[in-house]
C-alpha cells in the first residue's frame, strides 16, 4: 500500500475540493500542509489549507534546507516541508499531497515505491475558466494566468500513476476515494 498519494491538476479543476471531501470522509488519512507565499483566501485557514508566509520566511526555509521540494507557481513560492513528508512515511496512515506537476515528479522520483501520484482532469478548458471565475478569489488577470499554465500541466498526464476527470463532483469524490482505498495502477478513471 502506497502511503503518500500526490494529486495534481491545472487551476480550478476542484482538487482542493476533492481533498477535502476526502478528508471530511476519511478524516484518518492526513494532508500535507504545504507553504505558500501566495496571499490568503478569505474562507482559507492558516495551518489548515497553507502555512501563509512572506517571501524572507519562505527563503529561510530554503536556506534552512527544509523543503523536500519547492516550485514557483502562478509567481509565487509553494514547498512541501521534508518534516510532514518522513512522517507519511512512518505513519501507519495515508497522506494526500496537493502540489503542481513539477511537485509529483520530485517526490515520486524521491519515494517512488511510497507514492501514487494522480492526476485530475476538467471535463473541458471552458469548464476550468467557468470554474475559475465562479470561484471568484482571482482577478481577471490571474485567471489568464493560471490557465496559460494548464496545456503545459495537461502534457504531464501520462507521467502519472493514474488520472480521473472531474465532472460531477460526487462521482468524481467517489472515484478518488475508489483510487485512494484500491490503487489500481494503470486503470484509467474517465467519466
Ligand atoms: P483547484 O484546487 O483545483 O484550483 P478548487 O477546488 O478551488 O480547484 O475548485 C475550483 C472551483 O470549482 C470551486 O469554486 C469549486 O467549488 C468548483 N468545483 C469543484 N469541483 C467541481 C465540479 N465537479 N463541478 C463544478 N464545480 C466544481
Ligand atoms: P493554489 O494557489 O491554487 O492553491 O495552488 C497553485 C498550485 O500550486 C497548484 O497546482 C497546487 O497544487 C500547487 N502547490 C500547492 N502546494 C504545493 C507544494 O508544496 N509544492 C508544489 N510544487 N506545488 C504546490
């Protein structure tokens, strides 16, 4: 059983709320608590969804060496902290980790036989800007930003254990919980 499950997909796609679903529904599997220097969102919580740091703090963190990994996304810093990642790997339970394509690989590459890396697809890039801009925490600018990225992140698909579409929501909760609990490698979980 793999214990540390790494989730990817293009902004807006809805793997924060996937994560969450997942966790209110298994709340004995953990989730990486990632440092960001990105602003916070008003319904976020510090130490829950990101711990929220300024650019010196993040960079003493690197200087400090205490990121497994760490990218610019979007222009700003995001780093997974080496501490939370060794414990997934003495932790009798699963741990989902929420980082970019870049992210996946790093730690894939550096536990490969503790990781499941998934990747989660919209059903269609009209649906990803539909979903960027109901979810209103971007302007206009940050939106075109985010999604200039996404046909670079779509190229890394293949790199992954497995990918799902998320379409309606409830399924696709379903799905990942189904990939999660049985880590079927190789099946493909299209809607
Ligand atoms: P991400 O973490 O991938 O950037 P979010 O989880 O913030 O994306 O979701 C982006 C927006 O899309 C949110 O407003 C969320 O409520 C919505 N959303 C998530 N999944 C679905 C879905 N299956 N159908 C419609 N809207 C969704
Ligand atoms: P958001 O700003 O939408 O929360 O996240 C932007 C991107 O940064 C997403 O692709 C998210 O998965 C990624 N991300 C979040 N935390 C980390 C991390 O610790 N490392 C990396 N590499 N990416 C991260």
């Amino acid at each position: 059983m793999k214990k540390i499950i790494v989730i990817s997909a293009p902004s807006g796609t809805g793997k924060s709320t996937l994560c969450e679903e997942i966790r209110r529904k298994k709340p004995q599997i953990k989730f990486s608590v990632s440092c960001t220097t990105r602003p916070k969102r008003d319904y976020e919580i510090e130490g829950v969804n990101y711990y929220f740091l300024t650019d010196d703090e993040f960079m003493e963190k690197v200087g400090n060496d205490e990121f497994v990994e760490y990218e610019e996304v979007h222009g700003y810093y995001y780093g997974t902290l080496k501490n939370i990642l060794r414990d997934a790997i003495i932790s009798e339970e699963l741990m989902l980790f929420d980082v970019d394509v870049n992210g996946a690989m790093s730690i894939k590459k550096k536990y490969p036989k503790n990781t499941l890396t998934v990747f989660i697809l919209p059903p269609s890039i009209e649906d990803l800007m539909i979903r960027l801009i109901n979810r209103g925490t971007d302007s206009k600018e940050i939106i075109n930003k985010r999604l200039e990225r996404t046909n670079k992140e779509m190229k890394f698909k293949d790199k992954f254990d497995t990918f799902m579409i998320n379409d309606d929501l409830s399924s696709a909760i379903e799905k990942l919980n189904e990939i999660i609990t049985n880590q079927n490698k190789g099946v493909v979980y299209g809607s």
